[in-house]
C-alpha cells in the first residue's frame, strides 16, 4: 500500500473503530429497529450520491463544448465509480441508482421514505439545502451529517472531497449488516429481501474494487503535497465523527421506542 494512504489511514483508525464497533448494529434485532435505521441512513445514501457527483463535476468536463479536464487516469477513476453508483441493476436486473434501489428496500419493510422524498422534493424547487432540511425539521444528527457533506463540496477542494468521500463512508458496514439483514430475512421472509439484496450489491460492487479506485483517486489528487494530505486527513477524520453522530441518532432513536413500547 501507498505510503501516504497507510498514513491516513493510521491518522483515522480511532474514529474508524468507533464505528465499527457501535453499539448500534447489536441493537437491530426487529423489522421496527430496522425502520428506524434506515429513516436515518437514507440520508446518507443520498448525500453519498451528491458527493460522487460533485466530484464527477470537479474531475471531468460535464459540460458542452466538451474540453480535457485534469488528469486521465483520474477521469477513469471516478466515471468508474459514477457508473457502479448511478446506473447499477437492481434484484430483476433493471437500471437504478443505488439510492433508488435503497428506497425501494425500504418501502418493502415498511419504513417511511417521506422525509427523504420531501427533501428532494424542495431541492428540486430550488431551495437551498441547509434551508431545506431546517424547513423540514429534521433530527439534528441528520441535518448535521448532510449539512458537513454540503460544506465540503462548497470548499471545492477536489482532494478533500475524495477524501470525505473514500475514507468516511460505508467502508465494512455493508459486511457488519449482512449477517443481521440476512437473518432478519429468515424471521420475515420477503419482507427485507431488497434490503438484503441491496448489502450484496454494495459489497460488490463497492467493496475492494471501488475503495481501492477511490483511494488511488486520493493519491492522485494529493501527490506529494504534504498540506493537502494534512487537508485530507482533516477532512476524513470530520466526515467519520459526523457518521458516528449519525449512528448515535439512529441508535437513540431505537432506544427510546424499544422504551415506550415497554412503558406501554
């Protein structure tokens, strides 16, 4: 591995391991408890897909006359990646985005996608982000982590960006749900089949060979300049304090219905 990368990595690994090991996951043990979580996690599904496309936007040239943008190698990177995230297949083979198929997963266990949709809803009115998700009164670990995804797309630093992007995401929980999602399918067959289809795809596709594209991205960007690694590292570090926030929403939230539902 690349020096630089196994750096990072290192600078990282405390807060990576906190999520790794949050109490969350061992709390998910009914349809109910998986409800909650994904009304929390689509968010993030979402914003993962702005992320990709702000850098698509950034790396490439979108736009028409159409000119060479940056560097070859990393135009192939993130087309790549583009790819395996806008336009995958879903369980019968169709075209979809993996947000799409995540709502889809969810209609099928019976958890809300109202807010989610609302949200999209008002972007596409053309209301400014922050604006919306306050509009819409959105638990505060979800307005926080999609708040943090937004600011580091406008600071328009392409390396920080892939940073937030490679190193603050789902790297190994699609691995930790499988196990859970897989027997929640035997206790409710048909009913978390998307949901479990959804983990298999995105350990797929989006397990070694798009982390490890994702990365040689990084160390495209960054080079050798050691103050854009350190803006990288920072970047990184921020994005996986923010998914633990929002882990800790999801994982509060569980609590406190398991709770009432006792009291009652």
């Amino acid at each position: 591995m690349d020096p630089y990368i196994d750096k990072l990595k290192a600078s990282i690994g405390a807060a990576r391991q906190q999520i790794v090991d949050h109490p969350l996951y061992r709390t998910i043990n009914s349809l109910e408890d998986l409800r909650i979580f994904t009304q929390y996690h689509v968010f993030a599904v979402w914003d993962f897909m702005s992320l990709l496309k702000g850098l698509q936007a950034r790396l490439t040239c979108v736009q028409y006359p159409w000119v060479p943008v940056g560097n070859a190698n990393t135009r192939y990177l993130i087309n790549e990646i583009v790819t395996g995230e806008e336009s995958d297949v879903d369980e019968q083979g169709q075209r979809c985005s993996h947000y799409e198929l995540y709502c889809r997963a969810m209609q099928q266990l019976g958890a809300s996608t109202q807010e989610i949709q609302a949200l999209l809803a008002l972007v596409q009115q053309g209301v400014q982000i922050r604006t919306a998700l306050q509009q819409l009164d959105l638990p505060p670990a979800v307005q926080q982590f999609v708040g943090f995804t937004f600011d580091t797309l406008d600071r328009q630093d392409a390396a920080i960006t892939a940073a937030v992007f490679t190193f603050g995401r789902e790297d190994l929980i699609p691995d930790m749900f499988y196990g859970l999602v897989k027997d929640l399918e035997q206790k409710f067959p048909g009913q978390v089949s998307i949901f479990k289809y959804y983990l298999e795809r995105h350990i797929e596709v989006d397990g070694d060979h798009h982390s490890l594209l994702a990365m040689e991205m990084v160390r495209e960007l960054c080079g050798e300049d050691q103050e854009a690694w350190k803006r990288t590292t920072e970047g990184a570090l921020q994005a996986l304090e923010l998914r633990k926030l929002l882990w800790d929403g999801a994982y509060e939230k569980i609590l406190s219905t398991k709770s009432t539902k006792i009291n009652n």
